[in-house]
C-alpha cells in the first residue's frame, strides 16, 4: 500500500475527471463533490504519506518503480523527499480548498473541473516523479490546461492573457526538454558516462559531467525553469495570467504551478550540475534582487487587487531564487519552506479575491472601504494572508524568509541586504491595501456585500489554519526538509569554482 501511495495522489484527479466526464452538465452540485471528493483523496493521502515518511531515515521513500521503455531506460518511477514530499502536500491542499474557491462556477463547470484536475495531476507527477522523461511529461501536463482555463473561463484580456502564458512557459520547457536530452546522451557515454541508458534522475545525478557542459546544462535549466519561477526578466506573462485566470487556476498558478520551477532548478539542476550552479549562482542571486524589488515596487503602484497579489508573487518568489542560490543548507531550507508558505499565502489572497470579485464585480482598490463591516471572516482572513506576506513571526512565511536571509547573507552579503528591503516595501502595499479596502472609510454602496459563509469559508479556514500551525510549529517541515537539503548541500560544497562575476 505504501509503495502505491503517491500513484493514488497522482491518478486520484485523472478518476475524478473520468468520472466528471459521465455526469450530466445540468448536475452541477454533483459535479463540484465529485472534484471535492477526489481532491480529498489527494489529500487524505498527502497527509498519510506525510506522517509515513520516516524522517530518521532520510532520501527516497514510497517508492513505486515500474519498467516502461527498457531500451531508453524509461520506468515510471515514484518517490518522495524531504524536497518534494512538502510540495505534495502543498499541492493537494491548495487543489482540494481551490474546487470549494470554485463553488459559485456556473459557466461549463464539467469541463472547468476536468480541465482543473487534469492540470493538478500534471503537477503531482512532476514533484513525485524520479524519472527525468516522467518529470517533463507531467510538467507539459501541468502547463498545457493552464492556456484552455484561462482562455475560457477567465476575465480582463483572457486571451491575450493565456496565450502569452503559454507562449513563455512552452519557450521555457523547450529549454528544459534540450537540456535534458544532452543530459541522457551525456550519461549514455560509454566512456564519460555511465555506459547505459537511463532517465533516473539520481543515476544521472552520479554521473562527473565535465565543468563546459555543466556550465551549458545549467544554464539551459536556469533558462527554462526561470521562466516559471518566474525569474527576471522572464516574468512577464505572471501578473496577467493571474489576473485573468478563474479563481481556483489563480491559487493553482501562484501557489503550485511557480513552485515546479524553484524545485526543477534544485532537483536537476543543483543535484546534477554542481559545479555549473556555482558558476551561475552569482547571476542569479543578482536577478533575484530584481524581483524582490521591482515586484514589491510595482505591486505598491497596482490599483487592481489581482495585480497587487501578482506582482507580490513575483517578488517573494525571488526569494526562492536567493535561498537557491545561496548554495548552501540552511538558503536552500529557506528556500523550499518558502515555496511552501508562499503557495498557501497567495493561495489565500486569491481565494479571499475571488469572493469579494464574485460578489460585487469589481477588484479596483479604490472602489471599495470599509468592508471589514460586511465581510469580518474575509477581512480576518486577508488580514492573515497580509501578514503572512511581510513576514510576520508566527506564521510560517517568516520562518522561510529568515532562513533564506541567513543562507544568504553569508554568499552574498549586499544582495541579501537589498532583498530584505524588500520586505518593507512589501509591508506598505499590503497595509496599504488592508487599510483601503477594509479598515478604511466604510463606503455605503457595498452596505448589502454578504459575508463568507457556508462552503465559501472552507478555503480560509484551512489556508490560514496551515500558515498559522506550520508559523508556530515550524518543525513539523523544517526537519522533513532540513532532511531532504543537508545531502544537496553537502554535494555542493565539495564542489568550489568561479562564478560568472
């Protein structure tokens, strides 16, 4: 049962979207409890698989490995980390709160949900995949639905929106997909490699790649997967593609869809390219200053509560990228922390967006006052979300961004002080925000707005539940993850060269 754990959290969606797919149109409510129910199933077993890793022990566990191409070494191979297992459960709890985000959908609901699960089984397969053919295929999976939500069920230039979300990400995965064909002709090599052809990932990570091809590998991986971070200046498709998108795609796409970026660079790139990573670390770090900056600076300008929440995004996952590239254990702890965090915070705002959208039509800042009157339980819970977002203590992202600074200050002293300004900036576009929007001025024209009620607070009660449980109790991942990092970090410390600048 263990070793079939995480091919029940991958293929519980695709059963839901088989299922949704024979129940009538005009059945909606039964539509939406099935994508509950299925989603649930994801999570009940992301859980499970949480509480069975045996942290003590350590690497690869709940493995699942099933031959598939013998003559290219291809196996549908499965299994879980320190790494990879927080993302899971990040995942699963992001798509199960989504479907209930969801819940007012009226327009073509069966094929929004079937579009929906498909799209978050891509994602699973991507954190739980150990095989590098598997991890692109469900990574084309994870993107693919994005361009068919967006373009149908979105709003504000929906379909310059999905068009140029596609157009990136497909840019981006194509560098991906050169990389990783040089890396299997590479450990094919009788001579250089290993003699044998193979897509394992941890094989592939064994393999002494010369210093010019790792430099080349890495950068092509820098390349693809910092288009979904996304990294400056790759990020431009970001801010439209969550304003335009459903609210559910919107806490998909900021909360895990960014996250397969961050976790593409370290699981291939960092485990397989060591010493190209610390050839191009200096360039990243100088890029993700540019994030943690420029994304709080325009976020501060942003009149839309979308663009605000985008924006946000762009800036805190350029933390990420500092944790990555501070190259050390306790940058790269913060960094995968701060995926996690991030996913549930942003996840949060867009649901808490979406209600206050779908209610009175209009996300312009400067149209709403007062709505902490009407709305207390969102406003409480955008409260949450925006602390979380400067990084108060207590909630978990301030444990993530700590680490990360820590990590970093010790790599890269001056562009971990001009990171961490960002965070002030950031603190005054979100009170900014809270203040306008909720706690200012009461405006009587939203006097009649209804509250969150019944299914409509299933995604604030449990996001903000986990930011909180993590923030007081960080332990509960940052062993798990601490467990997953020390062997990454320890590789990357015996290997010491120049870096670009």
């Amino acid at each position: 049962m263990a070793s079939a754990l995480l091919a029940i959290i991958i293929l519980a969606p695709i059963a839901g979207a088989l299922t949704i797919l024979f129940i009538p149109e005009k059945e909606d409510v039964i539509i939406k409890s099935t994508a509950a129910f299925f989603t649930f199933i994801s999570l009940a077993a992301s859980v499970a698989a949480y509480f069975m890793y045996d942290v003590a022990k350590g690497g690869m566990q709940l493995v699942l490995e099933i031959p598939w191409v013998n003559e290219f070494g291809i196996k549908f191979s499965l299994g879980v980390d320190g790494i990879s297992l927080p993302l899971i459960l990040l995942t699963s709890i992001v798509i199960f709160t989504g479907v209930f985000a969801s819940w007012d959908m009226q327009h073509r609901i069966k094929e929004f949900f079937i579009f929906l699960l498909v799209l978050v089984s891509g994602v699973f397969g991507v954190f739980a995949s150990r095989d590098l053919f598997f991890f692109y295929l469900f990574f084309e999976v994870a993107v693919i639905p994005m361009y068919i939500l967006i373009g149908v069920w979105g709003s504000t230039r929906k379909e310059y929106a999905a068009m140029k979300l596609t157009l990136y990400l497909l840019v981006g995965s194509a560098f991906v997909l050169i990389g990783a064909i040089a890396m299997f002709l590479y450990g094919a090599d009788p001579v250089k490699g290993l003699g044998y052809r193979t897509f394992d990932i941890a094989s592939l990570a064994q393999v002494q790649f010369d210093p010019a091809f790792q430099k080349f590998a890495f950068f092509l991986m820098m390349i693809g997967f910092g288009f979904l971070v996304p990294m400056w200046p790759l990020h431009t498709w970001s801010p439209d593609g969550h304003v335009a998108a459903p609210t559910a795609v919107s806490m998909l796409h900021a909360g895990v869809l960014m996250k397969l970026g961050g976790y593409g660079l370290i699981r291939v790139g960092l485990a397989c390219f060591p010493e190209g990573a610390h050839y191009w670390a200096p360039l990243i770090a100088t890029l993700c200053c540019v994030n943690a900056t420029y994304g709080a600076f325009v976020a501060m300008v942003q009149k839309d509560l979308k663009f605000v929440i985008g924006y946000s995004s762009v800036s805190h996952m350029g933390y990420v990228l500092l944790g990555i590239s501070a190259m050390n254990a306790v940058g790269i702890d913060g960094a995968v922390a701060q995926m996690f965090a991030h996913g549930i915070m942003t996840a949060l705002f867009f649901a808490i967006v979406g209600n206050i959208y779908n209610k009175a039509h209009t996300r312009m800042i400067a149209e709403f006052g007062g709505l902490a009157h009407q709305m207390p339980r969102v406003a409480y819970s955008f409260l949450i979300a925006g602390l979380a977002s400067l990084g108060l203590p207590g909630l978990y992202n301030f444990v993530a961004e700590f680490a990360i600074f820590m990590g970093a200050i010790q790599v890269y002293p001056v562009r971990a002080f001009i990171s961490v300004f960002a965070i002030v900036i950031t603190a005054i576009y979100v009170l900014r925000v809270m203040m306008r929007v909720f706690f200012g001025p009461r405006n009587p024209r939203w006097d009649d707005l209804k509250d969150a009620r019944g299914v409509e607070i299933v995604p604030f009660i449990i996001l903000s539940g986990t930011l909180i449980l993590f923030g007081v109790f960080p332990d509960l991942l940052m062993n798990m993850i601490d467990n997953g990092v020390v062997p990454l970090a320890e590789k990357l410390a015996t290997f010491k060269m120049g870096g670009i600048f």
